[in-house]
C-alpha cells in the first residue's frame, strides 16, 4: 500500500466496468451489497460500449441504410448517388448513440447506488485492490469479481499506426480509404469489413484458414460468402499477411508471396484476455495457458474471495455472455444459488445478410459423431422475404432423431439476429420441433420459417 493512500473496506470490488462488471455492480447492489466498480476510464459500458457491439452496430446500421437505397433501385426507387459525410456520421455515432447509453449507464449506477472510481485495479493482495490513477485508494473487499474483458490480439511484426489499425481505431473511421486490406475473416473482419465497403473502399480481405467464419456451418456461411464476394474487392482464402510495410503513401502488404499495396489495413485476427499486470499472482486465481481466468459455473476462481465474468474467462466472447455471467457472480457472492447453467449462448455475426446460430451446430454432430436430424427452410419459399426482396437466407433446426427435442438453430438471413432468441428460448425451454411446428406465427414474417423447418422434421 502507498503511504496516505485512501483505505476503504466494501463489500464487492468489480475490476472493469463492461457489460460483465456493471451487470454484477448492479445485480450486487439490488441484492443489499455494498459495491465499488473501478474502471480504467472511470465510465461505465467498456469495450462493448465504446470499442465494440455498439459503435459497430451503429455502422452497420448506416451500411444497411445505404444498401437498401442501392437495392430499391430494383423496384423502381432511385435516390442518386448517396454522399457520406464522415463529421455529422462520427457525431451521430459519439453522441447520438454511444453518449446516450453511457449516460443511461451512469444514471442506473447512480440509482443503484453503485460507485464508479477511475483508475487501474491491482491487486495487492488476496483482500485488497489498489487503484493505479486519478482515484488512487486502497479498496480491502470481502469479494472481488475480476471483469477486465479483453483487447485486440497484436499480429506479430505488424505495429499499429495511424494507417494499420485495430478494430478500435477503424471504429472512430478516420477516413474512407480507397484501398482497405482486412485481415482476418471472423466476426470483426466481416462485419467492418462490410461497413468500409458500404462507405466505398475497395476491401481486401485475407483469411487464413479455408473459409470465413471459421467453426461457423457452412451453409450459413454462404450467404455472407456470396455477398462478399460482390462487394470485396478480393477475399483470399488460405492466405496469410506475410508481411506489412509502411510506404510514404500506404501500406505494402505481402500476401501468399506476392506484394499489394493499400491505403489502410485492419488487422482483426482475435482478442487476448486483459488479465496481466493486474496482480493475479497475489490470489490463488489460475489461469489457462492463454491467460483466461478459470471459472467454474458459479463464476467462482479457484480463490474463495475471487469471482470471474466476460471476456477474461474465455470464449465465446461475447457481451451478452458477459451480462449473465456477472448476474451469476454476484448472486453466488450474496448467497443465492446461482450458476451459469445457460444450453446455449446464442452468436449472431451483423453482416449483410446476418448469421446467427445457438446450440448444436451440425460441424459440432459432425464430429462429435452425434446422430441428429436437420430440418431446413429456404427463405426463397418464404413469403416475407419475398416482400422484403430478400430471399437471401436460410433457418435449419438440428434435432435429437429419437425424442425430436431441438439441440441447435442456425439462420441466415437479414434479421436472423432477432430470431434466433426464439430457437435460443425453445432450447433452453427443452422444447420439441414439434412444439415449433404448432405454435402459431403471424403471416407474412420471416419468423414462420422456424415453423416451417420444424413441419419438415414432422414431415419425416
Ligand atoms: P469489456 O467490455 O472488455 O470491459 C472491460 C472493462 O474493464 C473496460 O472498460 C476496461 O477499460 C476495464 N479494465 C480492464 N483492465 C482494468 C483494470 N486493471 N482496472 C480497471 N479497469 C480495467 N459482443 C456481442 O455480444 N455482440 C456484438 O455485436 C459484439 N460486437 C463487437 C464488436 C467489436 C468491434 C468488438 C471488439 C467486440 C464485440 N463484441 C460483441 C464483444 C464484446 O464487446 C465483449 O464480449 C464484451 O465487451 C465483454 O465484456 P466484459 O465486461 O468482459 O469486458
Ligand atoms: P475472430 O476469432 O472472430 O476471427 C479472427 C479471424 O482471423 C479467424 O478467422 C482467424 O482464422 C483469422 N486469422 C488469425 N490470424 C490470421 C492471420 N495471421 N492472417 C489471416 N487471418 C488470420 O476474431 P475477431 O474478428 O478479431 O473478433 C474477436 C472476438 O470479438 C470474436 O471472436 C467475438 O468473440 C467478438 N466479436 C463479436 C461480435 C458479434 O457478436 N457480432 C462482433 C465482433 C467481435
């Protein structure tokens, strides 16, 4: 401890203040405990707010919008070529959207009564964290829930600049390259990917294993597939970014021994857990060989004071992951008997067209030699993507062959990311395709087509 540090004694200290820590900061609170959060930028919303789910949702959004413009030509709608203005799209995202959530954030801690201090949490020892920054302050807690979430994994020999970028820096889009290599092609890689070819840059995409999306299905994956291929300028499968050089005017990239130049790159090959530095080694906490927090389904470490949520307890990696497990931990912390005993944590990838999935895939059956059944509807048979001029998709519900109980969903489609929460809620609701099949959904939707790919298994 520093000497005139600030000493205070809480119930619940959350190191991080994302979707994992504020949902336990707040689910703390309502259940009587005393909680302190701190967070590095002494906000609340984390990578998902500020660098991740939301700003690029929100550029997605604009992609979408431009789309549909250029599709309605088709039907006779014409609105000219469209003109992006980069200051008023940054203001609207910054402020309109990310600004507004933050503040909502903030005004729930404060309803909640849940503290935020800035600063680095550290732990000292196995009851103490100190804060490394504005808020310098030793917090002793009775327990800790770590939540640092995560940060883009570096590319070996490929430093950042002003003109290769993370998925941060692409997000604040400092400009509309003319020429944008992407590497990686996994959920970050497509989905921006996809926003910079909406605004007009001529996308390169490198991935290195066989396909997009890797451990996704196939069939899903297609459709994405085919869109890309449209509106990349190339997408490189089995390719690996060999090398990247800064030139006076751009970035020479060799890919597959052969040299390109571009005006940008992005560089989305994963993320690495934020789990060092933060004095761990002063807990009995244990770590994989990746440096995630190992959990068990309380949330709890192997530290009986040391609680885990999100993003440093290791994939999927996602925010609503995050949310559940923070409720979790602090539910086990005051008592209740809580566990993260979700079947499924659903994904959904934001493309165009989006590609969603929860449960079994039919990869995993495949090689888990598990029998199962698909059932699968193409959304050419289906009226609402007709209307929409989007018959671009595909449901397929993979089922236990011998009770006929749903184990897994994929969709593909525009929307697939909304109705994918219906698969998600039959699985964990133990339901049958049969359950699907007899439920009634309202016409034209494209949420008929889990009720018809459920008949088709009923078909036999
Ligand atoms: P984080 O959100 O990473 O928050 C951790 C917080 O802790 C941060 O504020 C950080 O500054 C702080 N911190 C770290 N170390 C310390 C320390 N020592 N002391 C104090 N504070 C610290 N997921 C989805 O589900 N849907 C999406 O659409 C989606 N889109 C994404 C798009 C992008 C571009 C990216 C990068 C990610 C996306 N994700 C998405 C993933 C999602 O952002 C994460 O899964 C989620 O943010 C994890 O939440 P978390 O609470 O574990 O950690
Ligand atoms: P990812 O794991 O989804 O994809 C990384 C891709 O990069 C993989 O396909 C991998 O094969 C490829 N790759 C790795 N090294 C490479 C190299 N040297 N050259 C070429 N390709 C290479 O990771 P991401 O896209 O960076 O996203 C990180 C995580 O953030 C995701 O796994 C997900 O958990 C989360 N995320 C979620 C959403 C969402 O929910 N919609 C959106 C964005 C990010």
């Amino acid at each position: 401890m520093v000497m005139g540090d600030l000493v205070r004694d809480v119930d619940v200290v959350v190191i991080g203040g994302g979707p994992g820590g504020y949902s336990a900061a707040f689910r703390c609170a309502e259940l009587g405990l005393e909680t302190v959060v701190v967070d590095a930028g002494k906000r609340l919303g984390g990578a998902c707010l500020f660098e991740g789910c939301i700003p690029s949702k929100a550029l997605l959004h604009v992609a979408a919008v431009l789309g549909e413009a250029e599709r309605a030509k088709e039907f006779g709608v014409d609105f000219g070529p469209a003109r992006v203005s980069l200051d008023p799209l940054r203001k609207w995202k910054s402020e309109r959207v990310i600004g507004k959530l933050s503040r909502g954030l903030a005004s729930v801690a404060k309803a909640k009564g849940v503290e935020v201090v800035g600063g680095r949490g550290v732990f000292e020892d196995a009851r103490t964290v100190r804060v490394e920054g504005d808020d310098a302050q030793a917090l002793k807690f009775k327990h800790v829930i770590v939540a640092t979430g995560s940060a883009p994994s570096p590319l070996r020999d490929v430093p950042l600049s002003e003109r290769v970028m993370d998925s941060t820096a692409a997000l604040e889009v400092p400009e509309i390259p003319e020429r944008l290599l992407v590497v990686g092609g996994g959920y970050i890689g497509l989905e921006l990917g996809q926003v910079y070819a909406a605004l007009g840059s001529a996308v390169t995409l490198v991935e290195m294993t066989d396909g997009l999306l890797p451990g996704a299905d196939r069939d899903l994956v297609q459709w994405v597939g085919r869109r890309v291929d449209k509106q990349f300028a190339a997408v490189r499968l089995n390719a690996r970014l060999e090398a990247l050089r800064e030139t006076p005017s751009g970035v020479e990239a060799t890919i597959a021994g052969a040299a390109a130049t571009f005006d940008r790159a992005l560089i989305a090959v994963g993320r690495r857990p934020l789990t060092e530095g933060i004095g761990l080694e002063h807990t009995r906490v244990k770590q994989d060989a990746r440096g995630f927090v190992q959990v068990d389904a309380r949330c709890a470490t192997a530290d009986p004071r040391v609680f885990a949520v999100g993003d440093a307890t290791g994939e999927p990696m996602l925010a609503h992951r995050a949310m559940r497990q923070g409720k979790v931990a602090a539910e086990a912390i005051a008592g209740r008997p809580a566990a993260f005993d979700n079947v499924v944590v659903p994904a959904v990838v934001f493309t165009d067209p989006e590609i969603a999935w929860c449960g079994l895939s039919e990869t995993q059956a495949t090689t888990e030699k598990r029998a199962v059944r698909v059932g699968r509807f193409p959304w050419a048979a289906s009226g609402r993507a007709a209307t929409l001029g989007r018959s671009d998709g595909v449901t397929k519900l993979i089922v236990d062959p011998e009770s006929g109980r749903l184990l897994g969903a994929g969709i593909a489609g525009p929307g697939a990311g909304e109705l994918i929460a219906e698969a998600a809620l039959a699985i964990e609701a133990a339901l049958l395709a049969e359950d699907l099949a007899l439920t009634i959904h309202t016409h034209p939707t494209l949420s008929e087509s889990l009720m018809e790919a459920a008949e088709t298994l009923l078909r036999g």
